[in-house]
C-alpha cells in the first residue's frame, strides 16, 4: 500500500499541471451548474440575439438522445473515466495534446457523472439556438475528443510517411 502511495504522489508531482487542470475545470463546471441552478430563472435569458443563458435538466445524453437512461449513462461515464485511469500509460506515449485531451474528457465526465449521481439529471445552460444546450463539462469533454483524435489521426499518419 505504501509504494502504490508513493507512486501516486510521484506522478501526481511529475503531472502538476494536468492535475490542476482538471480541478480547474472541474471547478468551473460545479460553479456555474451551481449558479444555473440558483440563479436562471425558468425562462430562457437573451444575452446576446445568438446566444442565451437556457436551464436545462437533461436526463439523457448529447443531442436528446436516451431521454431518462440516466442509470445506463452512469455506467457509461464510470467505465470512460475508469479506461482513461487504466490507459494512462499508453496514452501518454501518444504525446501531450493526447494526454490534455484524456484530461479535458475525465474532467468534464466527472463533472456530469457528479451530476447525474447527485441530482439524476445535468445541469445545462449554454444555448446558441443553433444546437442542443449544453456545459462547460459537455465543452470540455468535446475539446478533449477532438485533440485526442485529431492527434491520433497526425501520429498515424508520420507512421505511414516514414513506412
């Protein structure tokens, strides 16, 4: 038990900074479900003619989809977060934008998972009218995605050139 400890505080100090990232971003995320919550009033507020302030309890996934699966969506969220813990060796080899991106992915699926454990729904307010509300964890799980396969997609591609 005590080398398992030690190992986590030598990584915990060798990866500061994603560390902090992710309480940063989980942080974020907490504050302004929070202040969504408290403050919105149930009518969407206009902030600027393409962007408003909209609360949403989502009981489903992205786009509406899987209305009231919140128990199935836990599990979903619990065996993400549990792959990128259990691969985070590997996806370290891919470089750092990879690992951001796995960071930016647990932190915003925490974020929602803390959500649907503690309320049985997400909090969304971010609305553009122009697609599905959502939150700074949906935001960040997106960002996450998008780096981790733009970048898988650059490194297969060296390998192909240098074969």
């Amino acid at each position: 038990m005590r080398k398992a400890w030690q190992q986590l505080c030598t990584w915990l100090a060798k990866n500061r900074s994603l560390v902090w990232a992710a309480a940063g971003i989980l942080l974020v995320d907490r504050l302004t479900k929070v202040w969504a919550l408290l403050y919105l009033p149930q009518q969407p507020v206009a902030v600027c003619p393409f962007f408003h302030l909209t609360y949403v309890e989502n009981t489903g996934a992205a786009f509406g989809m899987m209305k009231n699966g919140n128990f199935l969506l836990i599990f979903v969220m619990l065996a993400i977060v549990a792959y990128i813990v259990y691969s985070w060796r590997e996806l370290c080899a891919y470089g750092k934008a990879v690992q951001w991106g796995a960071v930016f992915i647990l932190a915003g699926a925490l974020g929602n998972l803390y959500d649907r454990i503690t309320l049985g729904f997400v909090v969304d307010f971010l609305d553009f009218r122009v697609w599905p509300v959502f939150n700074v964890a949906d935001s960040f799980i997106t960002i996450g995605g998008c780096m981790l396969v733009l970048s898988l997609f650059i490194q297969c591609g060296k390998k192909r050139e240098a074969k």
